[in-house]
C-alpha cells in the first residue's frame, strides 16, 4: 500500500487510510505493507502498527506536516519507489493499492512495470487534473504520465459523483467504482446535552483559500452586523492561509468573536464538534470531506458550497443548506436562517447522523478488500500449474501473500 501522507502527516486522505488499516488489522487473513513518509531527513523508520500490519516510512523532510511541498512528493516518490522494490524482492505481494495518482500511483504503476505486481488505485482530489487551482501549471505537463497510471490500474475508484465527472474530463472511457469516505460513528456522536451558549458555527478544514474560510469570515461579519445575538466562530487546522484569515478578521473587527484553534489530535475533534451548533465548509472544491462526515456523525446540521461529496451526504433543507461558491451574501442568509430556528437545526443535525451511519468504516474496508481480491494475481495453486511444475515458481509463491 502507498500513501504519501499518513497521520500525524496530511490531511483526509491519510485519515482514511488510517481508518481502513484499523478494519483491516481485524482480519487474520489479510497482511499490509505501509509505505509512507516520515519528517525524517534521512533515516528510514518502520512501524508496528498491528499484528499483521507493518508501516514503511521513507524519509522525506517535511516541514508542515498538513502540507507536502512538490520537492517532498519527488522525494516520497523515489525512495518509496526504491523501498517499494526492496521489499518485492522480499515478500510475495498479490496487490497493492495506491491512494492517489501522483505520487503513490506512480509507484504502483512502476511496480507493475517491473514485477507485474497489479494494482487498485483510489482517486482522492488533487491528483485529478483540473480539482485543485494551486497545480494548474502542473496538470498539463502531468496529465499524460496520470492518464497512463489510470488505464494500467486493475481498478480505479472515486469517493464521490463529483469526482466521477471531473476524472472522465481526462479520460471519458474510463471505468470507476465509487466508494465514499466514511467516518467512525461509535467515536463521533451527538452531543449528550447543549448548554446555553452563544451560537456557534465551527470550520473544520486545513486554512487554503480553496477551503473559503474567508468567505465564511465575510458572512460572519454581515450577519454580526444585521443580529444583535451574540456569536462565534471556529476554526480547526492550520495552513499558509492562517496569516491572513487572522487579519481579515481583525479587520472586519470580529477578531474578538474568532477562535483559531490550529492543529486538534484526533481524539478530541469529537468534543470539538459539541461546540458547536452548525458545521460550515465553503470549499471550492472537495473530494469528499472527513470533517463533514465528522460533524453529521455528530449530529450537526450542515452548510456546504456546491462541490464534491455534496450530492451523496447533504440534502437541501433536510440536514443542511448548499450555498454556490463564494457567494458570501448566500452565506450570510442560511446562517441568519439556523440563527433564528432552533428547532429546525434540530432536526438538521438529526438527519445528518442518521445519514452518517451508512458511512461506516467496516463497509466500506470490505469493499476495498474485494476489489483487491478481484484485480490480484492468481493463487498460488493456479500459479503452479501454470508453471508446468516449475520448482522455482513453486518455491518463490510459497511466501505468505501480502498487499
């Protein structure tokens, strides 16, 4: 498995691959290989992370651990590839999955090329030509080598209908199973009561201009100037953007009413999210958010812009409300709107957890493991035939099979 980002590093895809390690460290019949980065400058380091669950990581000096720069993505790309071949020559692997394109897809690919090792890849965002604008100087020159990843995977899978239409905008002919991301529903729960507050709209995303936070800060401040009841608003993350979202702030004098909480480890996003009395993502563009799921899982009524992930997770008016991008005056409105109705957010973030509970991580681990099965290379015993006795194949496929 190959992923360039992985927690403490990175943002929603590494989470997913987190969660799906947990589903898979249940199962005695599956064995992974984790090949990730570490902040090292050098030293490789390599992880326990379960019984049969092992975790590679390649040393790739990163110096924002929600962020890879392009040199660190060139760095996880050579070393990963080069471990990636180490460890071939050790183990026999029936699959392996990459998480992105570029820069884990190229390793797959490459690994094909070399050991005929095939391979599933998952799309996440960024590496679809065209989802983010940072890399439109990146997409034409990159988009061939990308298109070639996706037509020699065994499957390629996408987390939501958006990225479905983006990814055929590059190849229109090409086949995708959608498996959305999912959220852990036992840990990310509803409140157990709500204490008197002010109201409280809460922004969980890394601080990019891509994520809208200044939007939001936009219609925070039209909506402190046309209601008289006293309000907050969080951020969660931290991002190049922080430095300016900080002075916006101060400058649309709603500082005082703006916490940025930066960087929270997981296992206190939970009681984050109580904090709160509507969730608030005006993204440009999404795969399919994390901290969405997050939110509706712990029964928070919803405000999204119009982008990936939205059609599968939020309904207008029934859990949440979906504003066009940068319309901060459509922001302001839907906010003033669940200001005033209590009772109707209510019932919002209702909808929003029974929606979330059919986002487990089980489910959908099960999923990724069929489709591994089904694009893995033959058994063992297939294998043996074919090689018409062959005592060196016998002998190179008797090694425990691993992903």
């Amino acid at each position: 498995m190959f992923d360039n980002e992985f927690p403490p590093l990175g943002g929603g895809t590494g989470v997913v691959n987190l969660h799906l390690l947990e589903e898979m460290a249940l199962r005695t019949d599956v064995t992974v290989d984790l090949v990730t980065s570490s902040r090292t400058r050098a030293r490789y380091e390599t992880e326990a992370f379960a019984d049969r669950i092992t975790i590679y990581k390649v040393p790739v000096d990163n110096r924002n651990i929600h962020h890879a720069t392009n040199r660190e993505l060139l760095r996880y790309s050579w070393r990963g590839l080069r471990l990636a071949r180490q460890l071939a020559s050790t183990h026999r692997y029936d699959v392996s999955f990459a998480f992105a394109g570029v820069p884990a897809g190229a390793i797959s690919y490459l690994l094909r090329l070399t050991h005929g090792l095939p391979y599933v890849l998952s799309l996440q965002g960024p590496d679809v030509p065209g989802f983010e604008a940072r890399y439109h100087y990146l997409y034409p020159v990159l988009t061939p080598f990308i298109a070639r990843i996706w037509r020699q995977a065994g499957v390629v899978t996408a987390i939501s209908a958006e990225q479905v239409a983006l990814a055929h905008r590059t190849m229109p002919d090409l086949p995708l199973v959608t498996i959305p991301n999912g959220v852990d529903t036992h840990a990310f729960v509803p409140a157990a009561h709500t204490p008197a507050r002010p109201f409280t709209m809460i922004c969980v995303a890394r601080l990019i201009e891509r994520k809208g936070q200044h939007h939001l800060l936009e219609a925070f401040a039209r909506l402190r100037a046309a209601s008289p009841e006293p309000m907050v608003l969080i951020f969660v993350g931290t991002g190049d953007a922080e430095p300016q979202l900080r002075e916006l702030a101060a400058r649309l004098q709603v500082a005082e009413a703006v916490t940025f909480k930066g960087f929270v480890p997981r296992e206190h996003m939970p009681a984050v999210y109580h904090e709160a009395d509507v969730f608030v993502l005006p993204s440009q563009h999404e795969g399919m958010s994390i901290a969405l799921l997050e939110a509706m899982a712990c029964g928070l009524p919803v405000i999204v812009s119009d982008t990936g992930g939205t059609a599968e997770l939020v309904t207008q008016g029934a859990n949440g409300e979906i504003v066009p991008w940068a319309d901060v005056q459509a922001l302001a409105t839907v906010l003033q709107r669940l200001l005033k109705e209590g009772a109707h957010r209510t019932r919002m973030g209702q909808e929003s957890r029974r929606r979330a509970l059919a986002f487990g991580w089980p489910a959908l681990a099960a999923r990724y493991l069929e489709l591994c099965a089904k694009v893995a290379v033959p058994s063992v015993e297939s294998r043996a035939k074919e090689s018409r006795g062959s005592k060196k194949i016998a002998r190179d496929w008797t090694r425990e099979p691993r992903v």
